[in-house]
C-alpha cells in the first residue's frame, strides 16, 4: 500500500508542476487540498514567505503569469521523503523571463512536499532569491574589506 500510495503522490506532484507551467489555476486547485499552504522561505522582501489555504495560494499564484513568462519548471527528479508515503521531495530547474525587464530569470529549486489525502497540503519551495532579485533589475553588492 506505501509504495502504491507514494507512487499517487508523486503522479499528483508532477501534475502540480505541469499545471504550474501552464498556467492551469482549475487543475492546480483539484490538487491543492483546502487547508494548503505555499512556503518560501527565502522569498525576497516584497513575496510572502507562506500564504494559506487553497484559495489564498491560487490567488497567489494567479498573479504570476503577470511577472514572469511561463516558468519553463524542467529536469524535475523526485524523490521520497523517509519511509513516509505522503512526504515528497523534488529538485527541479527553471527557465523564464521578467516581464517588467526583459531579463532571463533561471533558478534551481528544492521542494518538500506533504500530500494528505491525496492532495498537496504543503509545498515549500527553496531557491536562491538573489537570482530572482537580479531578474527583477535589483543586485546585491557585496561589502568592500
């Protein structure tokens, strides 16, 4: 039952990913559980660092499409987290553009996803915010010694 489970889980995660790259809003809430949560917590200043609930992380979501192009999420790998079949974790790469600079906007991401009945209840996703302040037309100056 554990590996059939898990095998689910993980159909559910890359149907997740495949609605994130098109942009599906109705696929990713028949995904989403109603007490989900989205997590970043190293979201840059100006991003939330968890928003909850279903609807909440929709409406999140829903805004992106107007700051990016399509986020191109590829090289997705995931894995099992422990023994526990409703504990998932992926690595996956992306390949976009700001829309507001024109800059490319490429990162490399670690998510570790919970599934509870069969939907995602928690998805936190863990990227370098500096290349995402960069693409934005921001930078980071280092200190001079």
């Amino acid at each position: 039952m554990s590996d059939e489970l898990r095998a689910g889980n993980i159909k559910v995660t890359i149907d997740y990913i495949n609605a994130i790259n098109t942009w599906d809003f109705a696929a990713m809430a028949t995904l989403l559980h109603p007490e989900a949560a989205l997590v970043m917590p190293y979201a840059p200043d100006g991003f939330p660092r968890e928003t909850r609930g279903r609807d909440a992380v929709i409406d999140f979501i829903r805004q992106v499409p107007d700051l990016i192009d399509p986020e191109n999420l590829h090289d997705v790998v995931i894995h099992g987290w422990g023994d526990d079949p409703n504990e998932l974790v992926a690595e996956y790469k992306s390949a976009t553009r700001v829309k507001a600079t024109g800059l490319p906007y490429a990162n490399d991401y670690i998510v570790r996803i919970t599934l509870a009945d069969g939907m995602i209840i928690r998805f936190a996703e863990y990227y370098d915010p500096i290349k995402l302040v960069v693409a934005l037309g921001g930078g980071v100056t280092l200190p001079t010694a």
